[in-house]
C-alpha cells in the first residue's frame, strides 16, 4: 500500500478507482494539452 498512499489524493481529485484508469486519464491529459484529443471523455 505504499504508492497506493501517494495517488490516493489524486484519486480523491479525478473520482478513478483503477490504475488503468489513471494512466489513460493521464495519456487522454496529455493529448489534450498537445492538442491531440478534444476532451469529450470529461
């Protein structure tokens, strides 16, 4: 449980329950910013 500790607030922030999700939240966020995706899965 040690890096579960760490991204815990994150998943308070952004409501993901798994790690998958969070990196292709993370992946859709990058795109997004290199202007890449329109963000339409907000």
């Amino acid at each position: 449980m040690g890096h579960e500790q760490k991204s815990n607030k994150m998943d308070k922030k952004k409501a993901l329950s798994t790690p998958k999700e969070k990196k292709a939240a993370k992946k859709v966020k990058k795109d997004i910013k290199e202007g890449i995706h329109k963000p339409k899965l907000v």
